[in-house]
C-alpha cells in the first residue's frame, strides 16, 4: 500500500467563522434595534430622544452582541464537523538569490 513520508503530517482544514465579524455586527445589529425601538415610540418630553436612545442602547447592544456570540459558535460547530482531515508534506525551498550578499 502507498504510505506517506516519514515527515507528513495529518492536518485537518475547515473554514471557521471569524468571530470579531459576528461580534461586530450583532453590536450594531443591537444599535439599529435600540434606534428603531426609540422611534417607534412618543419620546416622553422629560427625558429626551437621546437619552432614551442610550438607555435602550444598554440594553440592546449586548444582547446583539450575544446573538452574534452564538450565531459564530453554531457556525464554528457547523465547520467542525464537516472539516477535512487531509495529509501534508513539509518541503523547504530556498532561493539563492534570497541569501545576504548574494549577487
């Protein structure tokens, strides 16, 4: 049977989620709920827009940032299990033109 080299590795290859990404956009998915939810009601004339603004920004940009949280961690377990387990070759290259003082 064919084996492989002595220096080959098992590797496995999956397309993970960058979680900043998710992260970020549950933050302003939250900002956008918090900005829709204060225009959608009468501002009470004591209060104010804005200050009833970052009041349900308190509370809606974590919540965003949660779902966004759990959103990256199904797609990270989604891309576990369908990663590949594939087998590398560590090989060196070098390039003479790349050494100090080669001409």
């Amino acid at each position: 049977m064919n084996q492989p080299p002595a220096d080959a590795q098992q590797v496995s290859i999956r397309r993970a989620p960058k979680v900043p990404v998710f992260l970020l956009l549950g933050a302003l998915l939250g900002l956008l709920v918090a900005l829709v939810a204060t225009a959608a009601f009468p501002v009470d004339p004591l209060v104010g827009f804005a200050a009833t603004f970052g009041y349900l920004c308190v509370y809606f940009i974590p919540a965003g940032l949660v779902l966004g949280a759990l959103v990256a961690l199904i797609l990270d377990a989604r891309s576990r299990r369908r990663a590949r387990t594939v087998t590398v070759d560590h090989e060196s290259v070098r390039d003479e033109g790349d050494t100090p003082g080669a001409n």
